[in-house]
C-alpha cells in the first residue's frame, strides 16, 4: 500500500484543534487514496486559517469575496502532470486549506460533530487534488458526493453514526 506524508499546520487562534482531529485528516487522506486505487507514495499539506485568511484566499484564487469552509490547490504542470517530491519521489498532490471556524459553524448546523465536518472537508478537498470537480455537473456532483459518502463510511464517520443528540456524540 502506498504511504502519505500529510503536513498540517495550524495558522489561526479562533479555534483550539480538538485532540485527534490531526490523525483523523491523516486517515482520511489515506482512506481517500485506498480507495482511488491511488498506488503512489503521496504527500499534502492542511492548513487551519481563520475565516478572514480563508475568505482573502477565496476572493485572491477563485475570485469569491466570501467565506468558504475548505479550499483544495491541486499541484500539477501545465500539461497535467504532477509534481514529485525530489527527494523522496512522492507525488505532491497539493495543499488543503480548512478554516475551523466555519467547520465549527456547519458542524453545529447539521447537527452532527466537529470530527465528522473536518473529515468530511478533508475528503472533499482530497478528491478535489485528484481531479474530481462537483462544479461541472451534476452528475460530477452525485458521484463526488458518493465517493465522499463512502469514504467516510469505511471510517465510521458516516452520516448515520456522527449526530449529537442530547448533547453527546453516538
């Protein structure tokens, strides 16, 4: 099976990073290429930022003045070939960038834990490093939205089993 190297990193003070959410964007990203069939050694890089880092980021890249829950910058050429760690010869998928203010926010407005919000941006983003786009169409939406649904199954952080319901998680 192939490996990942994941670099995250916490650029932001609104939001103290719950315990074990740094492994869990770790199994993600793996689960994500376990089940891409994805064979070569891999690496990317997460980043925590604040809503206003975020939101500069969104308007400065995609030309969106707003706030937005997760941006994926793929690393490939121009001709669409990936890059390589030269060193190690792992193929630099790209950077994710979550902000956990707005996670914070969606968790609580879908009713379900923090864990199962970054999870969910975390598999998101890293379809989207792998070419997958919800924006196309809606059949690329459907089929993004299965892959990610599947993903997160397999992790047990499916729809199903991460509601809170009086106040703890099930």
């Amino acid at each position: 099976m192939a490996k990942i190297k994941v670099y995250i990193k916490n650029n932001q003070t609104e939001v103290k990073v719950p315990v074990g959410i740094k492994l869990l964007i770790r199994r993600c990203c793996q689960a994500v290429l376990v089940t891409e069939n994805f064979n070569d050694d891999a690496e990317v890089s997460v980043s925590f930022v604040s809503n206003n880092e975020i939101r500069n980021l969104n308007r400065i890249y995609r030309k969106k003045d707003r706030v937005t829950d997760v941006l994926s910058f793929p690393l490939t050429g121009e001709d669409g070939t990936r890059e390589h760690n030269p060193e190690t010869g792992a193929v630099l998928l790209g950077d994710v960038v979550i902000s956990l203010e707005t996670a914070v926010k969606q968790a609580q407005n879908f009713g379900h834990s923090l864990e199962r919000e970054v999870g969910f941006l975390t598999v998101h983003s890293m379809l989207h490093l792998l070419g997958y786009d919800h924006e196309t169409s809606l059949l690329d939406q459907r089929i993004m939205r299965e892959k990610e649904e599947s993903v997160l199954e397999k992790l047990g952080i499916s729809r199903d089993e991460t509601f809170i319901t009086n106040g703890e998680n099930n």
